[in-house]
C-alpha cells in the first residue's frame, strides 16, 4: 500500500494555550488574595470555612490581624453589657454576665497562640478579655458587680499564666512588669467591687520572677 503523506498543519495564530493557563492562574490568585484582604476587612476570619482559614492563617501578621477581630467583637460586647449595667437594678445585667459572655472570645485565644508569632499577641489579648469581664464598674449602680457568678474567672486565670511562661521562654527579654502592674491594679480595682482573687496566681507568678530578678541584681 502506498505511504499517505499528509502535510503538516501550518502553525495557529492564536494565543498559546499555555499563556492563556498561566493567565488564568495570575487571575485566580489575584482573586484569592482579594477574598483574604475582603474577609480581613470585614472581621470575617472568626467564621470563614476552614478551607479558607488554612490559607489565611499563612498570610503575613495573621496572629494579628485575627486577635484584632477577636478584641473587636469581645470590645463591643462587653461595652454594650457596660451600658446595661448601668441600671443593674433595672437591666438585670451585671459584671456576671460580662465574665459569661467573655468565653466564647477566650475559647479563641488558642487559635491566636498556634499562628506564627502568635504567643505575645495571644497574651496581650487574654489580658484585654480579662478587662471586658467586668466592664466599668464605677459608673455602675450597687448590683453592677454581680453576684460572683464569673465563668470566665479561671480561665483567663488559667490563660494569663500559661501565656506568660510561653512568652518568656520564646521572648527571654520580655518586660514582664507591665503585665504585672496591669494585673494588680485590675485586680485591687475590682476587689473593690466585691471580685475577690482575680487573677491572683498569675499575679503570684509574675511578681515571683521580678524578685528572683532583684535579688540577681543584688548580688551583681
């Protein structure tokens, strides 16, 4: 049987295939990076679907900017009770409800801590959610304080004292003190209030280290 030559198709004059793909992937990744910037904008990270959170959380400062959607929501709910308490006797709101309110953001602090970086900010945030457990007391009338019904109590104790280790250990040159002042005036203010031993332990804790650090100094 004769050969069947054929002749070789002339070459297309349209786009490449493979520039179109790269094209299209520039798109995709454009869009992506679109959708993180919109979530973040939005404070929406908290509830974004986890296919999502993994890509997120690998973004530059996610720690960060996670903690401050955290402060923010915890902020505003803590202040709207604050506005409540100010007729306990009315509202029937009181610090309790503040401190209840409080777990659902400190159940999120674990997230903050696992992120790149995220032990230091992880920290500073507990101490925040400890200040919006009790809102302000002193604008509130006699029953703003509550009834010592505080959830949140041990576990932002509980918070403080681990982060503060962990701090220490990844930051050795961490100004605890201020921490440590912060607690102490938190926790005389609100004892003020009829809220005894907060945040005694970490206080313990942190004053523990500041006079093993005097007597070091002593003995230079």
């Amino acid at each position: 049987m004769p050969k069947i030559w054929r002749t070789p198709s002339p070459p297309s004059d349209g786009p490449d295939p493979l520039d179109i793909a790269n094209e299209r992937i520039q798109d995709l990744e454009q869009q992506i990076q679109d959708l993180h910037a919109f979530i973040n904008a939005k404070g929406l990270t908290r509830s974004a679907p986890e296919s999502i959170l993994q890509h997120i959380n690998k973004t530059p400062n996610a720690a960060a900017k996670l903690a401050a959607q955290i402060r923010s929501a915890a902020a505003e709910v803590s202040d709207e009770l604050s506005d409540q308490a100010l007729n306990a006797r009315k509202t029937g709101i009181t610090s309790d409800n503040m401190s209840s309110a409080m777990l659902k953001y400190l159940s999120e602090v674990e997230g903050v801590k696992r992120l790149p970086g995220g032990i230091p900010i992880a920290f500073d945030l507990a101490m925040d959610l400890a200040r919006y457990s009790y809102g302000s007391l002193d604008d509130g009338d006699n029953h703003a304080s509550g009834y010592g019904d505080r959830p949140s109590d041990a576990i932002v104790e509980g918070l403080i004292a681990d982060l503060a280790v962990e701090r220490r250990r990844v930051e050795p040159g961490w100004d605890f003190g201020k921490a440590l002042t912060s607690l102490r005036e938190q926790s005389e203010h609100v004892a003020e209030y009829g809220i005894e031993g907060f945040c005694v332990e970490s206080i313990g804790l942190l004053a523990g280290w500041e006079k093993s650090a005097a007597e070091v100094v002593d003995l230079t």
